[in-house]
C-alpha cells in the first residue's frame, strides 16, 4: 500500500480553498491524522480528497500552497473593501471560458471572420449617454425592439441573441460547465467579460434572478466596450467606488433605460406608483426602473432604498422556472454562437471529438449530435 507524504500547509489550504470543511473532515475522518502527521494518506485517499476538495492532485504534492489568483482583474467589492479568495467553482468556470475563448479566436482567425471592432471603442473618459447610445445601435436593442416581447424575460432573451449576433459570446449558467452538483453563488460574483478582437466574451451568473441577468449583460457589454476583461458582483443599486465599474453601472442604467425617454414616458405621473408601467414599457425589471427614476431625482434615496428593498423581497419569491429541454439550456449555456461553431468545426475533422466534448461538457457521441441537431447544425 502506498501513502503519500502531504504537508499540513498544503491540507489546510485545500480545506480552506474548498469553502466546505466540515463537509470534507466528516468524508474524511482520517483527516485530523493526516494534519498532525500521525498517519498518511494512501494514493487513493488523496485522489478521492482532491476530488472532493476540487483541487487538482498534483497542488497536493507541494511543499508550500501555491498563490491562485483570478486570471482577470477582480472588480468585486463588498463594503468597500475587496472580497473572498475566489472559490474552485468561480475559477473553474473562469478557467473554462479562457479555453472556450481560445478556441474561438483560432476558429475566427481560420475562417477569417473580422475583428470585432467595438471591442476597446470606448474610454472610461467617454459619456456613459454615448457609450450606451452605440451599444443599443450596435446590438439591435432599441427600445422599438423590445415593444413585442410580452415580457422582460423575453427581452432578455432577445438581448443575449442580438449580442451574439453583433458577435458577443454570451454565456448564462448557474452551474460549473454542465456539472448540476456544483452550482454557482450569485452572493460571489454576477458575471465577467473577456475583452478579444475575434472573441469578446460575457459571462453571466445563471443562479442570479433575471432581474439581475439583464443588467449584469449591459454591465459587461461595457467593459467589452471599453476592451477591459473583468469580474463583477455589481447590481442596479450598487454604487461601485472603482471608476470603471461606476462608469459601467451608468452605461448599463442607460443602456436599458435610456435616460431622457424615462422622462418622456413619466411625463408628469407619480414616479413610484408608475414603476410597473415603466416596467413593461421599457421591458426591464422593476429594479432597473427604481434605478433611474433616481437618477433622474424623481424620488429620493430613502424612498428609492425602500421600494427597492420591498422590490427585491417580490423579486426573490417569484418561483424560478424548472430545468427545461437540456439541449435548450445548454445552447443558453455555451453561447449559442460558440456551440455551433464547435461542433460544426469538429465535423468537418478539425477538431478533435474529444476536446470538442471538454470544451462542449458533453460525455457521449449521442448528446453531442443532438445538441449539433438542436442547434442545426446536423440534420
């Protein structure tokens, strides 16, 4: 039987990494054991602890633990201050975007697609009016577009198809990759943007209420704008103190709600008791709405900070939709511009099935050609 040596620095930093401990000291009762070195795991044990940890095993053979930062620039803030080291659920599903992105960029180079040349148009100096101006052009999401959705959940859905046909990558999960047992914690982050001239990139934390999804992919479109990767945690009624996520949040307000139409539309009204009707009219959530209305000082902060809190407790008991059509959710998930592209390249025989099927988060043959049919790529 082999046992491996593991340092006590290195077990305590997986524990604290994996944000469950007792759940891994109640899996692994030997556990204490392996801290005091009275006892060492055997190579199994350390396997089935790394995979419970979510750490990969070779971390486990260091000396000393290893200084895991984001890849990209971490503009979360809670309080003022910088938040939690970032979870393994938050990194893997950053890591995957970055191959996902990656394989893209090749893809678009090999077929000669253009560079997206709205990524990095914008400066932090520009007006967010402006920026948000070109963004609703650019993205075909006027107000006129949005008149024949019944619902803000269906603009939604239209926002995420006309970015992706502007050439966005839009990704919208609430679990890492395809994994239901490991889901995502809107508490940590909303979403994130990866700025590329051929593969600009939004994330959008899944988990979140729709409330929150459509404004956290004007948030990130404006960092695509800008050319500036980031990760957020900002909603409507965040004030971020860092420039550029302030400058965001105004573009995003604006983008949705455009100021001076909100004004036309109010006309004389009660502001507060005109929310629904702003609601649908602009086809945003009521918290969007509340947003503005104080920007455009037609109640105060107190009655803002009230109504959104009684808004948000609305918001939150409203019963979130089932699982749905796998193929449907997964199209949602990969961005339905990258899954077509991925699987339509991997038949032609340039890519190979097998990271076709990593990068996808498919396991069988099957599952990957009804997915290619759901997307019509296959007949």
């Amino acid at each position: 039987m082999v046992r491996v040596s593991v340092s006590k620095a290195i077990l305590e930093w997986a524990l604290d990494r994996s944000g469950n401990r007792s759940a891994l000291e109640a899996r692994f009762p030997k556990l204490p054991d392996w801290l005091n070195r009275e006892e060492q795991p055997t190579l199994k044990q350390l396997e089935a602890f790394a995979r419970a940890a979510r750490v990969a095993i070779g971390y486990l053979f260091l000396s000393e633990p290893p200084d895991e930062k984001l890849p990209i620039p971490d503009l979360r803030t809670m309080g003022g201050r910088g938040v939690r080291r970032p979870s393994p659920d938050l990194l893997d599903t950053v890591y995957l975007c970055q191959r996902r992105q990656a394989w893209y960029q090749d893809y678009a180079e090999s077929v000669h697609e253009d560079r997206r040349a709205f990524v990095g148009s914008a400066k932090v100096s520009d007006r967010p009016e402006e920026i948000a101006s070109k963004i609703r052009r650019h993205v075909a999401f006027e107000i006129k577009e949005r008149l024949g959705r019944p619902t803000w959940t269906d603009a939604l859905r239209l926002f995420i198809q006309r970015a992706e046909d502007a050439g966005v990558l839009v990704m919208v999960s609430g679990v890492v990759s395809s994994n239901n047992q490991r889901p995502l914690d809107p508490d940590e982050f909303r979403g994130f943007a990866l700025a590329d001239p051929f593969a600009p990139l939004v994330f959008i934390n899944g988990a979140d209420t729709k409330a929150a999804q459509i404004f956290t992919l004007a948030h990130e479109l404006a960092h695509i704008w800008l050319g500036e990767s980031a990760l957020s945690n900002v909603g409507p009624a965040s004030s971020p103190t860092q420039r550029i996520e302030a400058w965001c949040n105004r573009v995003a307000a604006e983008v949705l709600a455009p100021l001076d139409e909100l004004r036309r539309e109010l006309g004389q009204d009660d502001a507060l008791t005109s929310v629904p009707t702003l609601a649908r009219t602009f086809k945003v959530s009521t918290l969007v709405i509340l947003r503005r209305l104080l920007d455009a000082r037609r109640i105060s902060r107190d009655q803002f900070e009230r109504a959104y809190e009684d808004e948000l407790g609305r918001v939150a008991q409203r019963p979130r939709s089932g699982g749905g059509d796998f193929y449907l959710t997964q199209a949602v998930r990969l961005s339905r511009r990258f899954a077509r592209a991925i699987i339509a390249d991997t038949l032609e025989g340039n890519t190979l099935f097998r990271d076709a099927f990593q990068l996808l988060g498919v396991k069988k043959e099957q599952t990957f050609r009804e997915l290619g049919r759901s997307l019509e790529v296959l007949q």
